[in-house]
C-alpha cells in the first residue's frame, strides 16, 4: 500500500542536490516514494539523482526537459501512486520529522474517513506500524487536506542572515499571509490536486502560490504545522536578492495579487506617488523635499535599529535599509514587468 509520494523538481541543482536528497532519506517517517522531475539540468543533477534511483527502489527520476517549476510538479504527481503528496524543493534542507510531522494531519484525516480512501481499518493500521505510527500518535491531531509547515533560512553569511529576516516571517506569523505559502513545505491529498486542476503552467513564477490560493478559497481543511520545518538557502549576494523580489512581483501581477490584496496596492501606488512629491518638492518646494527625504531616512534607520535588536548584530542598521530600498527597487520593477507581460 502507498500512501505517501513526495514530489520535488530541480534544475541545475548540482551543487545542493546531495544535501537535499540526504536530508530527504535521512527522515524519521520514509515516504513510500520519491518522485522528482528534473527540467532538463545542464549540470550534473540529473546524473546524481539518476544514482540515488539505482541505489534506491522507491526513488524515482523523470527528465522532462523544458518543463517550468509548475509543470515538473503536474509531471511528478501524476506519476505518483501516493494518497498523499509531499512537496519539498531542490535547495532546502528538511529537518529529520519534516515528513512525520507534515502528513499527521492528512493521515489523522484518513483515519475519520476510512470510507472514502477504500481503506479497510486494519489495513491503515498495519501499515501506520510499519511506518513506525502508533495509532494513539495521531489521537490529538487536528484532521486536515492540505498542511502547510514552517520555513526557517539557512544562514552562511550576514548578508543571508539580513536577507532571511527580510524574505521570512517569524514562524507563528507564517500562516498568516496567504499570497506568501510555498510549495517548499506542503502536504495535501492528491484529489485536492485532481480537482483545483494542478498548477498552473502558464506561470513561469508563483504556481505555488496560485494552487495554494485555490485551496485557500474552498472547503478544505487547512493544518498549520509549525513543527514542520524546512530550511531555505536565501539569496547570497543582492543580485540574487533583487532578482527574487522581482519574482515575486511578476507572480504577484499575472496572478492578479496587487488587486486583491490592499498592500500590494497600497506598496505600487504609494512608491510612485512618493517619487511624484519628492520631484514636485526638490523643484518647488524645497523645504518639503527636505522634510520628505528626511523621513525616509528616519524609516530605514527605524528599521536598522528594529532589526539590529532582533539580531544582536549591528551591521543590522547597515544591511537593512539598503535590503529594503532593494527590495522597493526589485518590486516596482517587477510589477511593470508583469503588467507588460
């Protein structure tokens, strides 16, 4: 009986790939199988993990070449035989309870429903202790079709450990922002996905996001684990930061974010209103230009200070501001990009 398929894709992850796929078969609770879809590598990933297929029988490798991130994940599901889909990304690292503490919910659910997986009682039983589950495990867990678990960053450097702060909320906050769940730390029932339609493969960027949202906005019940826990390699230079602010911008505009959430509206217009009265006053109104300007420069050193008491590290109040005028620079930039598209 399989149960439990994870899914991942990859592309050009060769110098990851082995601490992803460690962290992967190094779990408490194995999946029954692996599947991951590689896109089409010019590196050396797909060799390796066509090894990890050799040396494993419940791993499995497709090369779909050309494939975008939400068309490798359709590919690897349906190629899955799981009740359950596990989601994960190349470039994480997965605490050892990741896939134990992500699928309680979704097995507790199985559980109350026996009848509508076709399962017989003593059958999930047995196979609950053959995955190491005892049946009073799952006693006081909350049921549910789609849990969500908790991203943490990977910190090699101060510039990833700003960056961290600036991409990641404090977990008991994660859940909070719909527009921001991601497939990296994901678990749902492979019928939630039969019936939103997969994701969407017109999106080079934020398919995760769009399943999610669809999710979001029917019946099914949503689990925030915050015992879940994935570990995330943040951008390493502000290139790479630029870039993935850029992203989501893009993602947010095609999938028409910036107009259902205030914010992200808010955040457009008032950046090019606020550039409209910074031009208008260093022309007319100098005394207002200066006002202006230097309750900008107060703002970043606000938040400078507010994260170099969060941690502990003075360049905080260096790192910071420069990051959060980045980031500003990365979205509109991003937003006109994806009106154009």
């Amino acid at each position: 009986m399989k149960i439990i398929s994870l899914i991942s894709t990859v592309l050009n992850e060769e110098d990851s790939i082995k601490d992803f796929m460690e962290s992967i078969l190094n779990q408490t609770l194995l999946p029954d199988e692996i599947i991951i879809v590689d896109g089409g590598s010019e590196d050396k990933t797909y060799e390796i993990l066509k090894e990890y297929e050799k040396k494993y029988d419940f791993v499995k490798i497709i090369q779909e070449k050309g494939a975008n991130v939400a068309k490798g994940r359709n590919v690897a599901i349906k190629n899955s035989s799981g009740i359950i889909i596990v989601t994960s990304d190349a470039g994480c690292k997965y605490d050892r309870e990741y896939v134990r503490e992500i699928t309680k919910s979704l097995l507790k659910y199985i559980l109350n429903h026996l009848d509508k997986f076709n399962i017989k009682k003593e059958d999930f039983v047995k196979y609950l202790n053959n995955k190491g589950i005892n049946i009073e495990e799952l006693k006081d867990i909350k049921e549910g079709e789609f849990v969500q678990g908790v991203t943490y960053t990977m910190k090699d450097s101060r510039f990833e450990k700003f960056a961290g702060y600036m991409l990641i909320k404090d977990p008991e906050k994660q859940n909070k922002v719909p527009s921001r769940i991601s497939s990296r730390a994901s678990a749902y029932f492979k019928y939630v996905w039969e019936k939103i339609g997969g994701y969407p493969e017109i999106f080079v960027t934020g398919e995760d996001t769009k399943f999610h949202l669809e999710v979001l906005n029917r019946d099914y019940k949503f689990v925030f684990d915050k015992n879940a826990k994935v570990y995330w390699k943040v951008p390493r230079n502000i290139k790479e930061f630029y870039r993935k602010f850029e992203k989501y911008a893009i993602g947010d505009v095609l999938q028409g974010n910036i107009l259902k959430y205030k914010k992200l509206l808010i955040f457009f217009l008032g950046f090019w209103l606020l550039i409209l009265i910074l031009v208008f006053s260093a022309i007319f109104l100098i005394k207002l230009f200066i006002l202006v300007l230097s309750l900008i420069i107060l703002y970043l050193l606000y938040l400078g200070i507010k994260y170099y008491i969060k941690s502990k590290d003075f360049l905080g109040i260096i790192y910071i501001p420069i990051l959060e005028l980045t980031k500003r620079l990365a979205y509109q930039t991003g937003f006109i990009k994806g009106f154009i598209k």
